[in-house]
C-alpha cells in the first residue's frame, strides 16, 4: 500500500528532527568530553551523525524516500520525482522537525531550549565549502539511484562524515540543519548573520549538481508525479 503524503510528512519530520538531535547532542557531548581538543570532537560528532544517517535512512526510506533535507527534496522535484506542491510540504516539516530537534537535544543536555548562536561561520572558504558539500552529496544520491539504490544509506553516511573533515565548514549540506544549527549556541551551532549565504550555497550546489546528472543520465520520459519519490533515496 502507498504511503499517504501525511504519513510521508510524519516521516520527514520525526527523521530530520532526530537528525539534529543527533548532530547537536553528539557535538555537544563530544565538547563536553574532549577536554578543548576541537579534532577529537570533530571526529564523535562526524562518526555519530554518519551512523544516524544510516540507520534513518535505512529506517525511513521506504516510506518518505527519506530526505531529510529540503535540497535532496528540490533535486528530486527537478528530477520528476514529486510534485512541487508535495516538495513544498516536504521542506516545511522538515525545517520545522529540524528546530524541534535542536531543543530536543538541548533539553537532554540541560541547556535552554533555543539559543542564538554566536559561532561564526563566515567568509567565501566555508560558502564554497558548502556548495561543495552539497554538490557532492546531491551527486552521490544521483549516481547511486540508477546503478545501486540499496548502497545510498552507507553511501550519504560516508561522505558526510568524510565531509566533516576535507570542508572548511565541516559540511552542514542541509538547509533544514542549518536552519536548525542557529538556535543551538554550541559546538554545532552558527551565526544567524551566516545563514543565508550558507542556504544559497547549498541550493546552488545541489542544482548544479542535478543539471550536471541530467547531463550525464537524461532524464527518462515523464510517468506521473505523485506517490513516493522514486529517484533519491
């Protein structure tokens, strides 16, 4: 039986809100514990958000095709994938899932549940960086869809966390998270002012990175818009 639009939507949201709440709550325990070393935080976090990656994805997709993030939803709309009134549905619970994630982490550490951040992420390094990151991301979901859709979990989950490290911006690749991350003033949080940047960087990123495969895999003819995404995730 098809999964209703509704329970997509649930699934969107209780997958990007955990999502955050594993990004957060893995950095700021990792904080906590590293003792001031940045690297041996940087690395719990990215091994703890790539792990959630996969077992969301594995978990979720099936139902909702798993997205979790409004570029991978926009670049499956490009693709014919959704409907835009279904994409729009989409980025909205899964930007909302994502805040409620931020203070569901927050409130498991004890911290105020929403929180400005005053980590600065500026400058053209870390706009790049995010474009990258999402480029890539939005790349390795395209090429696996067609020859290997079952390997798509492991292969989001090991190229985020390796984009943890080889980004200047430690690869946030996700306007939902992002927005997310500026309640969170915290190891994983960033400055409201650095936001935008970031967002278009991102969608930027994962345009170019759908045009480019439209290139490569044209796209085959049109069978209809509704239903679950069939080409992502």
């Amino acid at each position: 039986m098809k999964p209703t639009l509704q329970t997509r939507l649930a699934v969107e949201f209780i997958g990007t809100g955990l999502l955050v709440t594993a990004v957060i709550g893995s950095g700021i325990m990792a904080e906590r514990l590293s003792s001031g070393n940045i690297g041996l935080a940087l690395l719990a976090n990215s091994i703890a958000t790539g792990a959630a990656l996969v077992t969301l994805i594995l978990t979720f997709g099936p139902i909702s095709g798993a997205h979790f993030n409004p570029v991978v939803s926009f670049a499956n709309a490009l693709d014919r994938g959704m409907s835009w009134p279904e994409t729009l549905a989409y980025i909205i619970v899964q930007c909302i899932g994502g805040i409620i994630g931020t203070a569901l982490a927050h409130a498991m550490f004890g911290l105020n549940m929403m929180t400005f951040s005053h980590h600065v992420r500026s400058g053209f390094p870390l706009i790049l960086s995010e474009f990258v990151a999402t480029f890539g991301l939005v790349a390795v979901i395209s090429g696996c869809s067609k020859s290997r859709p079952s390997v798509i979990p492991f292969a989001v989950a090991a190229y985020i966390t390796s984009a943890y490290w080889f980004t200047a911006s430690t690869s946030f690749a996700n306007p939902a998270v992002t927005l997310a991350r500026l309640f969170s003033d915290t190891f994983a949080g960033i400055r409201p002012l650095d936001v935008p940047a970031f967002l278009l960087a991102q969608f930027a990123g994962g345009l170019v990175a759908t045009l480019f495969f439209r290139w490569l895999q044209p796209l085959e003819p049109k069978s209809g818009l509704s239903g679950p995404p069939v080409r992502l995730f």
